[in-house]
C-alpha cells in the first residue's frame, strides 16, 4: 500500500485559461499552491461528445464509449426503444419524465448502461482492499452495498406519486449521493438545485477526512458548469473560487495544506471545457420538416423514422426500422451535412462503401470505416498503418484531412482543432448506443434539448472541437514528472495513474 491516499477532484466545466486567471486574480488560492506543487498538463482531452457522462466514464473506466457504453446525455436504447435522457434540463427531464429521468440517472446509468464488464476505479481497488470513497459522482459503481434513504424532497416526491423508489446500489464503501444515499451520518446538508452542490460534496469530503473514512477519494464540485452554462465560461472566476474554497475545506480538514499534502496525493482536472453559445440548433424540429422524429412521449415508436439525441454541442440521429417508410440514410446524412450550425457529420460505413445502419441493437461493427464530413471535405479512415497519431493510435485514411483541419507530419497526424479526433470520433461511432450519425457543432452552436433548453448567450461544450474539449489535468504527488511525458494526455489516462499509485498496473 502506499504511503499517500489519493484524492481525485473534478471541477465541473473547469477551463485552463479560467483557472489561471483565477489563481493570478487571488481568487483561488488553494489551487494555486496546487499548482506550485505539482505538475500542470494545461491541455488534457476531454470525451467524443465533450459531455459529463461520457467524461465522467471515460475518467474512472480509463476507455472510451466503446469501452464503458455511456454515449451522451440523451441516446436512443435500440433494445427498449425509447429515449434515455440524464437530465439535460429540468425541461429535458419533465419531457420524459422526472421520475424516469432521474431512474435513467440514478441506478440505470451505473447498474444498467455502463458496461457490466468495464471494471470502475472504484471496483478496481475495492478489489484490492483499498477504501474507496465518493461524494455525487454520476459514475460510482463498486463492490459495495448501499441502502436507499429517502430523506427530504424525494421522500415527498416519491410518496406524492406513489411510486416505488427503493433501489439499492452498488458504490464504493463510502457513498454520498445527496437525498439517496449516505454510507454514514455527517452532518451535511444535501441540496438539489443545480449550482449550488459543492458546498455538500465539500462537507462530506471534510468529514471523510476527519475520521480517515478512505484512501481513494472521488471528490466532485460540480457547480463551475452550472455557473458557466449560465454567464457564459469567461466569467467563471467567480465560481472557480468557490470551488478553490471547497476544496480549502477538505485541505483545513486535513490539517492545512502541508500536512493534507504530507498524507494525501490530489489529481485536479475537469471532465470537459465550455465555449460561448449564442443560439440553439432546434435539430428535431429541422428534422421533422422531412422525417417523422420520434417524441419522447411517444407511445408507438413503430411509426417514426428518426431518433435525436441532443447532447450539449454534439448530437445522435438514430434511424429507426419503422414499420412505414424508413429514412433513406443518404438523404438525411446530405440533409445534416447543410444544416447551419452543424460542423462535423460522422458515420460508419460498411466494407463496401455502403452507409452502416444500425437499426437492430447489437449490429456488428467490425470491417466498418468511419467517415466524416465538413461541408464538402470528406475523410474516410480506420484502424491500420498509415499514420500514427500523438498517442501512438494507427490508422489508415482517404480523402481530405482538411475535413478534421488535421496535416500528417513524419508520418504523424496533428490537428490544433480538433485534438485526438480520429480515436474520439472512432470511438464515439462504435460505441453500441451511438447514433447512426454523430454530429460536433459548430462554434457558437448548441442543439436544443427535448424540454426546448439551450444555453444561448451563456456557455456549452460536447464538440469535438478544442475550446470544449481541453481542460486542465493537474498531478501534486503522483503521476508523471513531467508534463511532457505523454505527447498528448487524455482522460483516459487518468485511471492508469490512479491504479499505479497503488501499485495496481
Ligand atoms: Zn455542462
């Protein structure tokens, strides 16, 4: 075992740039001397699409949607056939349903959605013997058993609609999941409006830390994102700081920070950046001129033809085998490829050039190439030998590479735009919920969600492009030396170096 515990703090949305600036503003302080003390990768990747779920799986399974299965905030469940939606909105959530919503979110995402045979960080080194511990974190799976406790406002929910609410779940040993679930009594107060949550996840943090209640923490402060959704990431000082303060709680816990520092390792990062938007993509709405889209109340999904699933800056259109006419796929894939607003339409082909539809759940994806599209510029590539990209990925490409602004260099692939983007479009494409297109928007752009939501004139992200993409990941007594020894870091990488602190490689 080794000597340190490890803490894993995510800032919700956390931009680099913002983090800096807040820290040369005096207004974060405690990460500042974080920073001073360890080693800062200023640009690690984010997920395809640039959205918490799919981040937040990709950070504590160590793979892509290929590997861990969450594909957005909204996809379309080929087997059940029907929309599943995390809560892209209050309004996203009453379209489907709140209860739904929250179920989907809740115990489906973990105990259902995330591949069962992905192992969690947490089920890793539950494994092994570690404590493992986590405040509200989307992706908690682990070896433990959890009681539901209906404290407060779900209490009254679930008793005023009758409906049974009763789950148990699997977490890590220490689970704090507001109003759901409490391993132990701490005297904090759970709240459940977006915005205001770090101040929870910040005491039940401290307390952990009080009574040496772990040796893995996953300590979430999620209200940077709700705050930037909102006045747009430019102004996200504000909310850094109270993070910075937060995170202050757990450290004066541990005793001030050269103390928490003496026993603790800390990994700071963020799941994903944000870019300004100024208008929203309605992409069902557009859609349905040509196409029946299906509805989320919808009560026969026989009779559509297309699903959408928008998902912050990024989108799935599924095509359904409705019993009317189906959509013909080279129709709506030219349909996609003029809507204002969209940048990039990718979609797998099969071996013969032929658009890959997969309307049956399970379709096999193997011999398939992966296109996609800017405008006129087309790349059509897969796994193979051609070019190496800066994480030593091999693929195989024809056609443009201006469509992902990428040039081959020494036989490597390089794009500023879009970083890593062959294995992040690659590996959102094969993912078994994607759609049969995935859409990056372009910038500005955000799609509206099912409750009529967008973000316009304040801040979004889930493209593939660099400004949702790249966010601060930052090492105080663990992981590399130096930034540089990875061409490129990826929130993929994130789970190797918390296992090897363990001694688990
Ligand atoms: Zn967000």
């Amino acid at each position: 075992m080794p000597a340190k515990k490890l803490v894993l703090t995510y800032v919700d949305s956390l931009r680099t740039d913002m983090l800096l600036r807040a820290v040369a503003e005096g207004r974060a302080p405690t990460f500042g001397a974080l920073i001073e003390r360890g080693v800062l990768v200023e640009d690690c990747v984010s997920s395809f699409p640039s959205v918490t779920p799919v981040a937040c799986a990709e950070m504590v399974t160590g793979q892509g949607a290929d590997g861990h299965w969450i594909s957005g905030m909204d996809w379309y469940h080929r087997l059940e056939r029907r929309y599943v939606e995390y809560g892209s909105s209050l309004e996203a959530s009453r379209a489907f349903g709140v209860f739904r919503a929250l179920y989907d979110l809740v115990y489906n995402m973990n105990l259902a959605h995330l591949n069962p045979t992905t192992e969690t960080l947490f089920e890793r080194l539950d494994a092994a013997g570690v404590r493992t511990a986590c405040t509200p974190f989307l992706i908690y799976r682990g070896r433990h058993r959890h009681q539901v406790s209906l404290e407060g406002l779900l209490r009254r929910a679930v008793d005023a609609t009758q409906l049974k609410f009763r789950h148990h779940t699997w977490g890590p040993a220490e689970l704090f999941y507001g109003d759901l679930y409490a391993s132990s009594e701490v005297p904090c107060k759970p709240s459940s409006i977006p915005g205001s949550r770090d101040g929870y996840s910040a005491c039940c943090a401290a307390e952990l830390a009080r009574h040496d209640g772990f040796e893995f923490l996953l300590f979430s402060l999620p209200d940077n994102d709700n705050y930037s959704h909102r006045y747009g990431p430019e102004a996200s000082v504000e909310s850094i700081s109270k993070a910075d303060s937060c995170f202050a709680k757990l450290v004066e816990a541990g005793g001030g920070l050269d103390d928490f520092l003496a026993d603790h390792a800390v990994v700071l990062l963020a799941d994903h950046a944000q870019t300004p938007v100024h208008r929203g993509l309605p992409l069902a709405e557009l859609l349905g001129r040509e196409w029946s889209v299906l509805r989320p109340s919808e009560s026969d999904p026989d009779q559509a033809q297309l699903a959408v699933s928008p998902t912050g800056r990024a989108a799935h259109v599924y095509l359904l085998p409705g019993a009317g006419e189906r959509a013909d796929p080279e129709a709506v894939r030219a349909r996609l490829n003029v809507l204002e607003g969209v940048d990039l339409v990718c979609r797998l082909e099969s071996a013969d050039g032929d658009p890959l539809v997969r309307e049956e759940p399970g379709t096999p994806t193997d011999g398939a190439t992966a296109t996609v599209e800017r405008g006129e510029a087309r790349l059509r590539f897969g796994p193979g030998d051609a070019v190496v990209d800066l994480r030593g990925g091999r693929w195989d490409f024809e056609g443009d590479l201006g469509a992902i602004a990428a040039t081959v260099e020494d036989g490597r692939l390089l794009s500023r735009d879009y970083p890593d983007p062959l294995s992040r479009i690659w590996s959102a494409l094969t993912a078994p919920h994607a759609g049969d297109f995935v859409l990056s928007l372009a910038p500005g752009y955000e799609a509206v969600d099912w409750g009529g939501v967008t973000h316009a004139g304040g801040g979004s992200h889930g493209s593939l492009l660099a400004g949702d993409s790249l966010g601060p990941l930052l090492f105080v007594g663990c992981g590399p030396a130096d930034a540089s020894e990875r061409a490129q870091w990826t929130l993929r990488d994130v789970a190797p170096v918390v296992l090897d602190h363990f001694g688990l490689t």
